[in-house]
C-alpha cells in the first residue's frame, strides 16, 4: 500500500499529466470536438468558438485553456482573451465576423493548435520536451533553432553526469580499493569518513564549495600565493564548479557499492595470480578487476542516475549555461506553471533511467549488480 | 645434504617486534622430497610457507633457493605453484582458462598453452571440463584444477596450503593417494601444510613440526613416532601417554626415571639426561599390556573400556599417574570398569623426553 500511494501514484499521475489535455476541452468543448472530428472551419463552427469564448471567459476556464493554446503558438493567448473581451460585447455569427475582430481567425495555424489541443490525449508535451512539434499541416518537425533549448539540455545534463561519474570513479576506486584491503577495525572509521559528508545538509556543502573556488576563495588564494596562478581563474558559476560540487556530493554513492563488493573479494586471489607469474598490475587487470566488476556498474550506475536528476547543486553552482534537466523541470513548475511541460521533461528522465538501467542489466546481469 | 633446494637460514618473522609468529628457523628442504609443515594453528606453518612464497618478509634471517637468497624476489618472479586452502580459482574464468593463466602471464604460444593445458587435465584427470566455470565443479574437482594450475607452468616447487581442508573425509583420503601419485609422477618438490597429524604421516617423506612459532623436529615419519624428540613432538603425534618423572640415574641408553608417585620406570633415553632433570616419559597405548612380566609394571584401576572395532581401549587411573590409556587387541577379554589392573610395558617402549623447545 505505501508503495503504491508514494510512489507509484505519483509516478503514474506524473506519466499523466505529460499527456493529458484537458483545458481547451473544458473551455471550448463543441468546438474542440468538431475540430477533433476533422470538421472544416466553416460559419457555423466560427458562431460556435465565439459563443464558446464568451462563456469559458464568463466562467473562468478560459485563462486556462489560452495559457496552453499559447504554449503551442505565439500569440495564442491575447488572441483569445482579446478576442472573448469584444464578443462579449457584439456576437460573430459567422467566420468574417469572427476575423473582423481579429484577423488571425484567417490563419490555418490557429485552428490547427486548438484542434491538436482537443485532447483527451497529446503528444505536445512530449514532443516539446525534446524540441519537437506538429506543423499546421499535422507533420512532427524539429522545433525552430531558436526556440529548442531541451535537447541541448538534455545533452548537456548526460554529458556532464558523465563527467562526474567517471571522476567519481577515478577517485572512489582507489579509496574503495584501499578500505576493502584493510583489516576490519581500521576499515570502519574510514568508511564512516566517507558517510561524514552525509552529516551535512547538501546546501551546506554546495555552499561552501562556493566559498571555497570563488576568486578570493581558499583554492584560488592559495594557487595565487604560491604563484602558480597569476590571477584567479574562474572556479565557480561554470561547468568546472559544477563538476567539482557535484562529484564531492555524489563520491560516496560510488565508494559504498564498490566497497561492498571489493570486500568480497578474497584476498588469496591475487596472491593466487602473483603466485602463478602474473606482475602485479597484471594480476590486477585480469583476475581482480573483472571481479569488481559488478561493483563499478553498480556504483557507476547509482552515481549516474542521481546525477542526471540534480538540481541542487548546478542551479547554485553553475552558470545559465550549466543548469540540467531538473533545473528546467523545477522552472516549468514554479515560473511558468506549465505542468505538462515539466511532467514530459520528467517522463524523457525517468525513460533515460530505464533505458540505462536495461542496458546495464544486459551488459552485467541484474544477479552481478549489487548495490549494498 | 650438500645441495638443498630450500633453505631456511635462521629466519625469523614478527609482526609487533614482541611476540614471534617464527623464531630461528633453520631448515633444508630436499629437492623432489615431499615435506610437510606439521602444528596446531598459530604454530607459524603457514607463516614459514607464506615467506618461502613470498607474501611475508621474514623480519630476520635468509631463505635462500637452489643457494641464491631470494629475500629480495616479488611473490610472481619466485616461479612457485601455490595451492590455496580455498583453491582461489578465478571464478570468472573456465576451468580451462584458470589453468592457462601461468602461461598466458608468460607469453607462451597460442598452440603450446592448448596442449599443456589439456596435458594437465589429463594428468589430474578431469579431461572434458576445460570449458566449465570453478562454480559448476565438486569440491575435489576444484581442488584438482587448482593443483593442475599450480603445476601447468612446470615450477620446481609447489607449496600447498591446507589444501584438503575442505573437503570430506571420504574424498581427503583419496586426494592424499592422488598427491602421492602426482608427486611421484612429476618428481617435483611439495611443501604441504596442515594441522592433520594423519595426513602428514601417511603423506610425507619427512615432516617438520612446528609449536609456538618453533621447530620442534624434523624427520620420517616413522622417526617422529618412534623418537620424538621432546614431549610436544610425542603428544602431536599419534596417541600417546605422558608421564612426568624425575631422571635418577642415567647410562647406555637407557634412564631410571621416578614418577611423582614413587614408582620407577626404565626407560630409553636419546638425551644427556642429568640424574634429578625433569623429564615426561612417552608410552604408545599401544605397547602396553594387562598383567605382568618383565619390564615395568604400572597398576592402576579401570575407568572405562571403549570399544573401537579392531580393538577396545581401556581408560586405568594409577596412584603414581593420571589417566592412562591401553590399547587392547579386540579378542582380548576387557576387565570391567572398577577392576584393579597391573600394566606391563617393556623399558625399549618407553621414551624419556626433555621438555619441548620454547
């Protein structure tokens, strides 16, 4: 039951408002379902859209219905209100009466996003999220170049999760690698060192990595002092912030999961490798590698999904032209309202995470991965 | 020995710098014999074995192989075959992978690894498995394959760990036959390490016994349970009986020896035993008998007769010594538990020992 009621119903209403489409059907039900139907703008459907706009201006959904017409369409929105304000005071009875108020009821284009906004269902925000959308003529096309920003986005957040899982690697394995050899009375204060950041609330570290690679900070005064640097480089409010913040904040989840199957790792097995001709590094890459295996997928695949879901930490560390995939969600939310929008943008990361999950179950078998 | 394959050159190995889990060491290993590294646990076998292959530094002393020191040789340049206790088969590779490894480490022929490898099968007989993994075989067939693996790349020396200690009785007692037949095969040098006293006597061709990080004898195994060469020795091996006596007199090879009790016992004596030395006199249960006789007699009341098939043993509480135990033939008649008994043995049969080495 708690499964269901915290997460999967979220998750599902989630799914669903990425694709359902109801505020044109609420505020212009006739004329949405002719359009739906395939019906041709004629006089009759013109005389139904303007009594359907003095009545959805009258009862409040309008605004509503406007606001997601406007997503598709520039202009959209004063279109309607503008439009249901001066049919108010005279009636169209037909569809020159109609254009005489405004002469985009001409336009081809604006009946064709009421009719994809008929609903129940719409790929709209789907296709938004990654910078697609139907012409007037119903045919899916790119986004013009000016206004796609989502597949940029979505690149940019891959790549940089990318960046941070393998510095995340490159940094955790060794630190795994040393505890795991460890007897066990020395292991556990180290490993509680690594938990220590967890203390911490997350702004708090992203704060003081803030303090820490601004241009007075600590790194640059020092880099400076020792004469390593001539001037202070910019350290933060760009991508190299962001990577730093971000691999600090996410290295435990590496180190945990390749701890644990580290640990399982006997040690006769390299003696074994050694014992037999093997040089160190090459007992290492043959026989102890392929066995920690399962803990790097497992750790790369922790840290990776996390990483793609950030937020926190790039909105307050990176430049504009740092912020992921989260950041745009949590924009779509709070500034423009556009639930829709950020439900799909939600749905394409939650499709990333399953498709990567898959690939990696394939690559290392779901037995093989072990996250704790 | 002019020409010992290894040699232990009073090695010593500490951890702490206090306490010795090795203290002077000397010992020659013979080339193509099998030795066994015989003692209770923490008795530093498997220490002496882990520095001869390298994972530990002794602390002082020098190993020296073929007569070259090899203190400063890394564990894979001492060309040694090891077998691990846990046989530590690399499980992500096949059987027929895990025994190619000392040769592909090597560089050797594509063509030349296939045929070692399937000559090595044969040899331990498990022919057809090459492309099992570790994890699909039977705790002897994974014991094979470690031994073949040790043994593909042809090392002179191959040191065994507690090898068949996982394994059930039934199938150790027929991997020891088939050590055997593989040592004598292949002619090589076996450093083999237990705590099983049965498995180093019926195995080895001589065995060294190890107590608190010492040497305590090194010898055939008929040697150590004919002459032990203290206490320790003659209580690790076989069963025995201890006495504790005082040396009175001492002279061609044999000592009188009084118990606490009073009674004196004759009996053989290997060392110079001072007249008032505290000794512990060894008697096998095995080479005493009910009733007298020549010889020296112990009497003593029945505890208990346990009756073992082949033969009964008797438990008998003397007033000069503590639990003694007999081995009786099995046709023989048992006295009942309470009845007094006098026990006979003859002076040859019984040891005067120094106390062990510390």
């Amino acid at each position: 039951m708690f499964l269901v009621a915290l997460f999967l119903y979220p998750l599902a209403e989630m799914l669903w408002k990425s694709v359902a489409d109801r505020e044109v059907r609420e505020a212009l039900p006739q004329t949405a379902a002719a359009l739906a139907r395939g019906a041709t703008v004629d006089d009759a459907l013109c005389a139904t859209l303007a009594q359907e706009l003095v009545r959805s201006r009258a009862d409040g959904t309008l605004a509503a219905a406007a606001r997601r017409l406007n997503y598709d369409v520039g202009g959209m929105r004063p279109l309607l209100i503008g439009s249901a304000r001066r049919l108010a005071a005279d009636p169209a009875r037909d569809c020159a009466a109609l254009a005489a108020v405004d002469p985009r009821w001409n336009e081809e284009e604006v009946w064709a996003a009421i009719r994809r906004a008929a609903g129940p269902l719409t790929e709209f925000y789907l296709l938004s999220a990654v910078d697609l959308h139907r012409n007037a003529a119903g045919e899916i096309v790119p986004v013009p170049e000016n206004e796609a920003i989502y597949r940029e986005v979505l690149w940019r957040t891959f790549t940089t999760s990318a960046v941070v899982t393998i510095a995340c690697l490159a940094l955790g394995f060794p630190v795994a690698y040393l505890i795991a050899g460890l007897p066990a009375s020395r292991a556990g204060p180290l490993l509680a060192l690594v938990l220590l950041p967890f203390w911490t609330p997350i702004l708090v570290r992203t704060a003081a990595w803030v303090v820490l690679l601004q241009n007075e900070g600590l790194i640059n005064s020092a880099l400076v002092a020792l004469g390593i640097l001539e001037r202070p480089v910019q350290l933060v409010y760009n991508r190299i912030g962001v990577y730093v913040a971000m691999t600090h904040v996410l290295l435990p989840f590496m180190i945990l999961p390749l701890y644990s199957v580290m640990r399982s790792i006997p040690p006769a097995y390299m003696r074994a490798a050694l014992s037999l001709g093997a040089r160190p590094a090459e007992a290492f890459l043959r026989v102890y590698l392929p066995q920690a295996m399962p803990g790097v997928a497992a750790g790369s695949l922790l840290t990776f999904i996390l990483a793609i879901g950030y937020y926190i930490t790039p909105a307050l560390i990176g430049g504009a032209g740092d912020q992921m995939i989260a950041y745009f969600i949590a924009f779509n939310v709070t500034d423009t309202g556009n639930w829709g929008l950020a439900a799909a943008l939600g749905a394409v990361l939650l499709a990333a995470t399953l498709v990567l999950y898959v690939l990696y179950a394939r690559l290392v078998g779901t037995r093989g991965m072990r996250l704790g | 020995m002019t020409n010992p394959h290894v040699a232990f050159e009073n090695v010593e190995k500490s951890y702490d710098g206090l306490s010795y889990a090795v203290r002077h060491l000397d010992l020659e290993i013979r080339r193509g014999e099998f030795l066994t590294l015989l003692g209770p646990s923490g008795s530093g076998k498997t220490t002496t074995l882990m520095m001869l292959a390298g994972f530990e530094t002794p602390t002082a002393g020098t190993i020296r192989m073929n007569g070259h020191p090899i203190d400063h040789l890394p564990p894979h340049r001492r060309e040694l075959g090891i077998v691990f206790q846990s046989y530590a088969l690399f499980p992500h590779m096949t059987v027929g992978e895990n025994i190619a490894f000392p040769l592909s480490v090597r560089r050797r022929p594509r063509a030349e690894i296939e045929a070692r490898v399937k000559r090595a099968l044969a040899t331990v007989r498990l022919e057809g498995y090459a492309d099992r993994r570790p994890a699909q075989l039977s705790g002897g067939q994974q014991q094979r394959v470690a031994l073949a693996r040790a043994m593909v790349f042809e090392p002179q020396l191959v040191l065994m760990d507690e090898p068949l200690g996982a394994l059930d009785k039934k199938l150790r007692e027929h991997m020891q036959i088939e050590l055997k037949r593989l040592h004598a095969e292949v002619g090589l040098t076996v450093v083999y390490v237990t705590h099983d006293q049965g498995e180093a006597l019926t195995m080895s061709d001589r065995v060294a016994v190890f107590n608190n990080g010492m040497l305590q004898q090194v010898d055939t195994p008929a040697a150590l349970y004919e002459n032990p060469a203290n206490a320790f020795v003659a209580e690790f091996i076989g069963d025995n009986n201890l006495l504790a006596a005082t040396v009175e007199a001492n002279g061609g090879g044999f000592c009188a020896a009084r118990l606490a009790g009073g009674t004196e016992i004759r009996a053989r004596v290997r060392h110079p035993a001072e007249p008032g030395e505290a000794v512990v006199l060894s008697l096998r249960p095995e080479h005493i008998r009910l009733g007298g006789g020549d010889g020296n007699i112990l009497v003593g009341t029945v505890n208990d007769a346990i009756y073992y098939g082949d033969h009964v043993r008797l438990l008998v509480t003397g007033p000069d010594s503590g639990e003694i135990v007999v081995k009786l033939p099995g046709r023989v008649a048992t006295p009942p538990p309470g009845s007094a008994v006098t026990l006979a043995f003859r002076a040859e049969d019984c040891l005067a020992l120094p106390q062990p080495v510390q």
